[in-house]
C-alpha cells in the first residue's frame, strides 16, 4: 500500500526474508532469548546513558515527560489506566554492534516522539497519534524490535487513518487493512535490524521467530475480532481507530482467551 512500484511488497519481504528464514530449533520462546538485558540503566529526572554487552552498544538520552491521561489514547485509559506512570522521552537512542549503526531518531518522523517505561516490563507497544510508548525498559532486544515495529506504523500512520478515520466501512476491509498495516511494520523494523543480526543478542532465529509468531497472534486476534463483529452487528459498519495497539506476543495465543 505504500507507493505504486512494483517490487518485493512486504508480505512478499516477510516471506523471503523472515518466515523461510527460520533454521534450528529456537524453543518455545523467542522473547525469552530477545529480553536478555544489554546492561541496567539507573534512571534518574534525565540524563544520559551508555551500556555495551556481547559487543552490542546503546547510547541512550532522556528525560522525564509531562504526560497527561488523554495522551495515551483510548485503550490504556479504559484497559490499562496503571500502564500511565513512569514513563521517560526517549531523546536520543544510538545502536552500535561492529561496523552496524543505527541512530533510531533518523529512522523516526520528525514529529513523532517515543516514551518508554523502565519501570514495567509488558509486551505492549503501541502508537496513539504522534505517540509511541513502548511498556517496558529499552535495554533489551525485545523492547528495541517493538520500538522499531511501531516507528514503522509510524510512516503510514497518515495514510490510514487521515484517510479512512471514521468512514464507516465493512469491517473486512479495515481489518485487511489492520494486517497489511502489522506487515507492514514488520518488514520495517526486520530491514533496520537486519545489519544487526550476527549480534548473538539479536540472534537471526530468535528474532525470526518473534516477528513470525507476533504476526500469527496478530492475524489470529483479527479473524477473531471479525467474528465477533459479524455476532453484535447486525450493520457490520465499524471506524477506524486512530491508534494501533500491538501486544508483543510470540507465544501461542489461547483460543477461547
Ligand atoms: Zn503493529
């Protein structure tokens, strides 16, 4: 969906790159392997911070937010109203591993700004507006592979929601949609993290496996979601959210959950 051109779309991307990729035996859980902690961070009002491990280092700046409830957007208000304490705007944050750098603020929307919280460890990460909160500490791979997932919603944040905010549509498009849209994110933060996969913290398999399973859960909650709809509405009209809420699952979801 984004740009006309006819090269590797991202689903096409994420089955060459991503799902074929997928060798060894990883174990069930690929966020376990991916929360190994690159160093521990004492956070203080701001300031800035370096931690290096397995030759993985992170440079990190910021500082302490005024946030307000309605900042977070709908679904941590209704859901999740502990989710809103303690986060920190992330300023500046550096990767660096051998000859691969990654400087996440040239990869990020000029108008889009990132808060984190250390001080709870979710797999939530999701984007409301201008805004990404990722509800964990970023000094593991985990934390860095979801911000970089929600950075990539952040491109074609414009194009879905100006668009198509609030025109009643058949819940089969917008879902579709919803998926191209997780795809989407996935190809991205898989393309950035790429020079960064002979790190043993970001282990090739491991990150495959995440991304794999994360896409899998999604595409599950959706068809789920669809028939739920179908069942309370009889019209089957439903909007667009103007937030994309992503849960960082790479396990098997439960089914009657
Ligand atoms: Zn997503």
């Amino acid at each position: 969906m984004i740009g006309e051109t006819r090269r590797e779309s991202p689903s096409e991307y994420i089955e060459k790159h991503l799902l074929n990729e997928v060798t060894g035996e990883m174990g069930d859980n690929a966020s376990q392997e991916l929360s190994r902690m690159i160093g521990i961070i004492e956070y203080q009002e701001k300031g800035d911070a370096s931690i290096e491990s397995e030759l993985l280092k992170l440079n990190l700046s910021y500082e302490t937010p005024d946030l307000n409830p309605e900042d977070f957007g709908r679904t941590i208000i209704e859901k999740f109203p502990e989710f809103m304490n303690n986060f920190k705007e992330m300023t500046s944050l550096k990767l660096k591993s051998g000859d691969a750098t990654l400087n996440i603020f040239d990869i990020t929307p000029k108008d889009v700004r990132i808060f984190f919280n250390p001080y709870i460890d979710t797999h939530i990460g999701y984007i409301s507006g201008k805004k990404i909160f990722i509800g964990s500490d970023i000094n593991k791979p985990r934390s860095i592979l979801a911000l970089l997932h929600e950075i990539g919603h952040s491109h074609e944040n414009e194009i879905i929601f100006q668009e198509e905010k609030n025109r009643g549509i058949e819940p089969q498009e917008d879902l579709a949609q919803l998926l191209v849209s997780e795809r989407n994110a996935w190809a991205f933060a898989l393309k950035k993290i790429k020079p960064f996969l002979n790190n043993p913290l970001f282990k090739k398999d491991a990150v495959s496996l995440f991304m794999k399973r994360c896409l899998t859960n999604y595409e599950d909650k959706i068809k789920k979601d669809l028939l739920v709809r179908k069942n309370i509405s009889g019209s089957l009209k439903s909007t667009i959210p103007n937030e994309h809420f992503d849960e960082f699952l790479d396990f098997p979801r439960d089914p009657e959950e």
